[in-house]
C-alpha cells in the first residue's frame, strides 16, 4: 500500500515509517496539515494515518476538508485522546478507524489491511431501497428522500450488510468480525459508536428511524409497522 503519514512527533513518525516499510509498504510522511495536502493532492494513497494534534491545524479538521472535497482515501486518526466524546469526534469528522496511542503495530497492521479490503472491494451493480433510503453502489452514495447522505467507506459498509441482511437481526459479533474486520471485544463499546453515528446520519431529517436496536440481541435494518 502507498500510505501517507501525518504526524509531527518525530519519534512516532520514525516508528510508523520504519514499521510500515519494513512490512513492504511505500510510505511518506510528513509534520504537518500544510504538507499533507500537498501530497494528497498530488500522490495517489491507499491509506492514511493523520495524527489529532497537529502544529498549524487539527487532524479532525484537516479530515473534515478532504471529506467536502470527496476523497474516499481510508483514514486512520492515531492519537492519545481515548475517550468515547474523542472517538465519535473523529467518526464525525470523516475518520473510518481509531487508533489510541501507544499501540502495537500488529493491530495497526490489521486494522489497515481491513479499512483497505472495504474500500478497494468491486461492488455489484446493483441499488438497494427501504422506504425512502436507497443505497446506489455505481455512486456509492445513500440517499433519503433525496437528499444525499456522506457515508464513510466503514459506514457504507456496515449500511450494505444491513440491506444484504435486511429484516434480520445482527449481533454485534457479525458487525466487528464481518464488517469491521477486527475481533469482537465485549468490554468495548466500538459497534454502538459506529452504529449511532450512522443512524444519525440516516435519521437526519425523518421521523422514520430505519436501524432498530434489539436490546441484548444486536441490530435490524427495517421500517417498523405503524
């Protein structure tokens, strides 16, 4: 994978680029939000990692400007800020992974090589529809009463595996290990984040909750009857 690093703390930076090349990746990277829009704007990356705090600007603002401009690159936020207010910060911000430093790299490894099989998977030709949301894979774009909704590539994801399953109860076991491609942890409240952030996306607007919780069971995507 080609993978920019964004991050100004040069002992950190080090051990990314050294790990990442090390595992057979092309990697630049640089100290700040000036430079990484550079290099976006004239590279083609597969992944990046973009730290929080940054010396000219904040990794959640710099995230928020590359989703207006629509790039689709999976992002990664690597920072030390580890609580749940943190978290939903940078899912709104447009990061698809969360990573709280320290961390070992081999967790960095596989939540990489996941966020890169979403994105980089061909879809079907194909439009699902639930009342007034339809997902369209040749945009890759969701819609809700026509108006269109940004989903992250983590967040399409999880909304195709809901319509693939649709009337269906999913546990939260089936969402971390099918969709989000990492170990499910009891003890971590990783799919509630996830899956309100998208509800808010999808109820925005409507008095028609679409993403139903099952209350010790998982999740269904359906419209309750009246």
């Amino acid at each position: 994978m080609k993978v920019l690093i964004v991050e100004d703390e040069v002992r950190v930076a080090n051990f990314l680029r050294k790990g990442l090349r090390e595992a057979g990746h092309d990697v630049d990277a640089v100290a700040n939000g000036q430079k990484a829009c550079e290099c976006v704007a004239n590279t083609e990356y597969d992944m990046i990692l973009l730290d929080w705090m940054l010396p000219d600007t904040s990794g959640i603002d710099l995230c928020l400007d590359w989703r207006k401009q629509a790039l689709r690159i999976p992002i990664i936020m690597v920072t030390a800020k580890d609580t749940t207010h943190d978290l939903i910060s940078a899912l709104d911000g447009g990061a698809d992974d969360y990573l709280i430093k320290p961390f070992a790299l081999a967790e960095l490894f596989a939540r990489m090589r996941a966020l890169h099989r979403r994105s980089s998977e061909i879809p079907p030709k194909a439009t699902f529809k639930l009342d007034d949301l339809v997902l369209d894979w040749a945009s890759r774009e969701a819609r809700r009463s026509k108006d269109q909704i940004y989903l992250s590539p983590r967040e399409f994801s999880l909304l195709e595996f809901f319509f693939r399953n649709l009337g269906k109860t999913i546990s939260k076991r089936e969402l971390s290990e099918q969709v989000l491609g990492v170990h499910h942890d009891a003890n971590t409240n990783l799919i509630e984040v996830h899956i309100n952030h998208l509800r808010n996306k999808l109820d925005c607007g409507s008095k028609r909750p679409l993403i139903h919780t099952i209350r010790g069971v998982g999740y269904v995507l359906k419209v309750l009857e009246q």
